[in-house]
C-alpha cells in the first residue's frame, strides 16, 4: 500500500492540473469572445444613429 500512494498522489495532482488547465482554457475562449462582443458592440454604438451621434457609454 505504501508503494501505491505516492502514485495515486500523482495521478490525483495530474487529473487537478488537467482539470484547472482546461477550465483556464475555456474561460479565455469565453472572454475573448466577451471582448469581441462588447467591442462590435462599441464600434456600432459609436456610430451616428438617426443623424444624433450618442455616446457609447450609457452612465
């Protein structure tokens, strides 16, 4: 049994590495896909509407 530990330890601390790395992944994805969002959203905003040029914040 004390031979099998420090290998379950191991593939314990793989599988959380794995695990965070691919969450990490993913929430880039997300947040670039965030950032081109609001920046689509920015440039047409930015734009005249109806010949009255608004802000592109709202506050």
């Amino acid at each position: 049994m004390q031979t099998m530990l420090p290998v379950l330890l191991f593939l314990l601390l793989a599988l959380l590495l794995f695990g965070v790395g691919f969450a990490v992944k993913i929430l880039w994805w997300i947040a670039l896909v965030v950032f081109v969002v609001w920046l689509v959203g920015f440039l047409f905003r930015s734009a005249a509407i109806g010949g009255v040029r608004r802000r592109w914040h709202w506050w």
